[in-house]
C-alpha cells in the first residue's frame, strides 16, 4: 500500500496491530496529509460521545488528516463531504449500492427488498490554529459476518456481497479524500452528497442534546451543510443531532431491475430521466455542474478545459447546459496536472486525450450493441423503446467488472508496443518502420450490399471482422483496421503476412457468408500515426490488391523475394502493370505449393 501511495499526497502513512482510537492518535499531532490505520481499536470513539466497536482483523479503522476549507462557511460541509467521498470509494471498489444517512453515516443494501444497514460510521474531529485541519476518522465493516457485528441495524460489506480487499478500500478512501479536498473550497460536491443523502424526502425524528427532539420531514441540507426540517413550526435547519427514519421499514434500499416495467415509459422526458440515471450511475455523480463550474473548480482556464474537453471528443457544451458533475472535473485536473508536473507537453497530453477519446468512443460503441444482441436473443437485433432500455442497465450493472479488464488490456498493449518499439529501433536513427503490409478485401461487396438486407448485411460485416481479427493474430500479426469490405493488416515478417493471406482466402472459401476475397501485400517501411500506417508501401499494397483475381495473392518483389525462401509458396512473376499514382511495378502472383502439384 505504502508504495502505491508513494506519489500522492499521502506521503506519512502508518499501519499499526492496535491503538485506543486512530483519531486520538492523530489529533497529539495533526500534520496535514498523516494517515493512520489500526488492525484493531480498543477505544474507538463514534460521534456524540458513543463508542466504536470491531474485531481485530475485519473492518478498517482508518483516520486521516486534511487541511480545512479556507472559507470556514465551508466548514459545516466536511463532515458530509468526507462521508460522500467513503460512499464514492466504496462504490468504485465494490458493487454495493450504498447510500447516506445525514450527517456520514454511510448505509448499504444487502440486496432488493432489504433495509438499509449501516456500514460505516465516520467522526470528524477538527482543530484551531492558524493551518486548521480535520482529522477524518472512518470505521468500515468489510468482512463482519453478522455475529461481529454489535447491532441489529449494522452490516458489513461482505454480508452485501462484495470481497472487495481492505487495502483496495483504504487505497480508494484516500484517493477520493484527495479529491474532495481539492474541490472542497467551492460548492460543486454539495448536490452529489444531496444526491446521495437517503435523508432527504424522509420523515425523520431529530435527537438533540438533553433528551429534546423534533420531528419533520428532511426537505433539504443549507450552504451550511445542516439538515433542514419542514415542521410544523415552519423550515427549521439542524447542524446537529441524530437523525432516525422514522419509516426506515418502508425505504428497502433495491428494487430488482423490472425490464417489462420500462415498456409503459416513451416519453421524451422520461428517456431524458431514464438516460440521466445510468449516467450518475456510471459516472459516480448526477449532473451538476455548468462548463464555467468545471474549470473553475478543476482551476483551469475555460480555454484550456475546452479544448481538452474537445479533445476528448465530447461535445461543445453550451455555457448555461448543466451537463457535468465532479466527475469532469476530476478528470481535467488527471490530465491537466501531467501537463503541469511537467510530464508531457500540452500538445502531447491533447494527443493523448484525442487517442483515449476515439478508442474508447469506438469500443462503447461496440461494447453496447453487442449486450444489446445477446440480450435480444438475436445476433443482430433490431431495436425498440424496451431493448434500449434493459440492454443499457445491462451494460451499465456490467460496467464495474469491465473497467478492471480494460486497464489490464490498455497495460498489455502498451507492453507489446514497446517491445515492437524496440525490436524496431536500428543503429541509425530513420523514420518509419519496416513491415509487410496487406489488403484483403471482399469481391464484388458493392453488388453483394445491394441484394442483402439489413440485416444480413449486418451479419456479414461482424462475420468479416470476427474472421480477420483471429486469422491475423493467429499468426502474429496486426489489424490495422477493417473499414465495411476490406481489411488491413501488417506484420513484422513476410512469411506471417503470407501465412494470414492464405488463410484468409481460404476461411472465405469455407464460409458460406463470406464470398471470396483477394490480397495485396508489400513491404518496406510504413509510417505508423494516430492508429494508422501511411506510406509507399501501404499504397502499393492496396493497388495491388485493386488488380488480383478473386482467390488470389498479389505481391511486391519485396513479397516475392522473401516468398522464394519459403517451401511451402510458390512466387510466379505477373504481367507488369501501371498502377495510378505509383507507376510500373512488376508484381508477383503467390501460391501455396500443395495447390500447384494438385494441378
Ligand atoms: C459513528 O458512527 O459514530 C462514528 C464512528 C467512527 C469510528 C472511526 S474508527 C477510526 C476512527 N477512530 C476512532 O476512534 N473513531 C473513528
């Protein structure tokens, strides 16, 4: 943990088998930025004067310190925005549906129908002086079975389903505490915390000091971060106190999905609502904030946060849409501060932004209609109000086992590119890269468009694509791209581009759907760039394959030279041809050797 937490903030980290209370202990010495965990407490201290109890080994007791909001009229909202940030950590480690209870107490739902259960209680603990800081002190119940736990109306993660580790949730904690504490200045968190107080909209009973209580219903939380009851008396605002729901039996914290309940909902507003839900379901928070919001709390100018938003390839928001939420925020602080620290330059960052953006947009895309086809039952559906709707909470509820997976490919992948990088780089210094390129594209795809039907058209293009992708790295090599009829792919030998060449013809001759294909290859060097490769080579390549017959293999001399070492190929040399752009090349026509001695 200490080393993953190296290059944050949390630079004083200590783990410790047993103290009386993790709060007390830094409150003795409350530097900005300490964090101190206990495998186990034996004298944990909850709010109003009350205890905090649990086993060695099980939950996470956890207290960190951070530096006050320099307006202390913000003050009132570090308690609830320290809460809003554990609610955040553990849904971005877990899959527990989690909620708040005003002020922190964070609840969570054992599964549909059940009642909210506490989970983590939170004590926030601050100090005077000239740097006023907060020592936020959490108690999680991770793996708890029900007998370790003290009271009826407590839980753990466990018991709602989650094996999420405790170091992932430190790890998670302190990285949303950074986060709050950078924004924590202005307002922009308070209507993700309203967002997740359960509080609001119940009847409540109020406990104040000296047995005194009131009773209300729970209409809002002020600027001051106190709960606000309509009473009898009128608007009355609490900064303090105990909060009961009073019908707690009546608020089951999950409804099941009920997919034929979207059938009766069409109208614009409710796609609208329905659209709004997943997104703060996807993104963590609801939609807040306006442009200017974004770049103010993030501290980058609305230029800057423009063109990185464009980068990113979303669109231009209109100054008074409120579109975004901290979440945006978040992430043009991630890719500002590399620019910052002196990572990247700026215009490597919005390349690098551009790349993250298309990719990503392109996998969503994909991603999102093949849920779509599975759970119609179909492989290529066609799409009603009701598909839509259950497809996307389909997609969404999977997002959380996706992400991890998406990491781990992005890491995979950027490996293979360095060792690419590196077994291309040569004494002196070039540009471009030395490669066998290849065209394979489908005969007679325009006429074949106009007699399939939507749909079998759309079933012969996922059958092209699922076919080139295995074939071509099967044998090693790369797809560049598929673009409708035709794909392009590279490798760094010729006999692997020949070996994907030949088996994609014969895969065509194989497949019913498929109808033949011709290939056209070329070496030499290309010129790699935005996902691309660009060249002589590359031109060559596709011209050729503009003139091989069906069924057939079309190469370079390039091709051809290495071809003649292999036993298995055979290279023929073809009529010459002048081919537009490139002049006259004499081309190579290969065969596997088995064909020729059937002949
Ligand atoms: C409550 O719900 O009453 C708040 C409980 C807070 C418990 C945590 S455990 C870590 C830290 N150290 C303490 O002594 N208390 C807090």
């Amino acid at each position: 943990m200490q080393r993953r937490l190296a290059s944050t903030a949390w630079h004083d980290t200590l783990v410790l088998d047993e103290v009386g209370s993790t709060n007390e202990e830094l409150l003795a010495d409350p530097r900005p930025w300490r964090v101190l965990i206990a495998d186990h407490q034996t004298a944990g201290r909850g709010r109003l004067d009350r205890t905090w109890e649990a086993p060695a080994g099980v939950g996470i007791a956890l207290s960190a310190v951070l530096p006050l909001p320099d307006d202390p009229s913000r003050w009132g909202w570090v308690p609830l925005l320290v809460g809003r940030a554990v609610a955040q950590a553990v849904r971005s480690a877990t899959r527990v549906k989690v909620g708040l209870k005003w002020p922190n107490d964070l609840l969570a739902c054992e599964g549909p129908g059940k009642p909210w259960r506490k989970v983590a209680g939170i004590l926030c603990s601050a100090t005077g002086g000239e740097h006023p800081v907060v020592v936020a002190g959490i108690g999680l119940n991770v793996h708890q079975t029900r007998d370790q736990l003290p009271v009826d109306h407590a839980t753990s993660l466990r018991l709602c389903g989650a094996d999420a580790s405790r170091e992932d949730l430190v790890l998670a904690i302190l990285e949303e505490f950074a986060d709050i504490e950078r924004v924590w200045d202005e307002p922009v968190l308070d209507d993700a915390y309203r967002a997740d107080c359960v509080t609001l909209g119940q009847e409540v009973r109020i406990e104040l000091s000296e047995g005194e209580a009131e009773g209300g219903t729970a209409v809002d939380i002020d600027s001051m971060g106190r709960i606000v009851l309509q009473t009898s008396r009128g608007r009355v605002p609490h900064a303090v106190g105990d909060v009961v729901h009073v019908r707690a039996d009546q608020m089951p914290c999950g409804e099941a999905d009920r997919p034929g309940a979207a059938r009766s909902r069409s109208s614009a507003t409710d796609r609208a609502a329905f659209v709004d839900e997943l997104e703060s379901r996807l993104m963590g928070y609801p939609r807040t904030l306006r442009r200017a919001d974004v770049g103010a709390a993030a501290h980058v100018s609305p230029d800057d946060a423009q063109r990185f938003w464009r980068a990113l390839g979303f669109a231009n928001a209109r100054d008074d849409d409120v579109v975004f939420s901290p979440a945006d925020v978040k992430a043009l602080q991630r890719v500002t501060s590399i620019v910052d620290d002196g990572l990247l330059d700026e215009r490597t960052a919005l390349g690098l932004a551009r790349a993250i953006g298309r990719s990503t947009d392109r996998m969503a895309m994909w991603s999102l209609q093949l849920v779509t086809d599975m759970v119609s039952g179909e492989r290529i559906a066609g799409l009603d109000d009701n598909l839509a709707r259950v497809s996307a909470q389909r997609t969404v509820s999977l997002i959380d086992r996706l992400e991890p997976l998406l990491t781990y490919v992005f890491r995979r992948n950027v490996g293979v590119a360095i060792s690419r990088m590196v077994a291309d780089s040569e004494p002196e210094s070039h540009i471009g890269v030395v490669r066998t390129v290849g065209f394979a594209d489908l005969v007679s795809y325009t006429q074949l468009v106009r007699r399939l039907s939507e749909r079998d058209l759309a079933a012969l293009v996922l059958r092209f694509e699922a076919l080139a992708s295995d074939i071509v790295s099967l044998h090693g090599g790369a797809v560049v791209k598929t673009v409708g009829d035709e794909v392009l792919f590279s490798h760094t030998t010729s006999e692997g581009a020949i070996d994907i060449a030949f088996g994609l013809l014969e895969a065509a001759e194989r497949d019913d759907l498929i109808p033949q294909m011709r290939v056209g290859m070329a070496a030499g060097r290309v010129l790699a760039r935005l996902g691309d490769i660009y060249g002589n080579t590359v031109n060559r390549a596709s011209r050729l394959t503009a003139v091989a017959q069906p069924g057939h293999v079309l190469v370079d001399d390039a091709v051809a030279a290495q071809a003649k070492d292999l036993p298995d190929y055979v290279a023929t040399a073809a009529e010459p041809i002048e081919l537009h752009g490139i002049g006259r090349i004499e081309p190579w026509m290969l065969r596997r050797s088995s064909d020729i001695s059937r002949e």
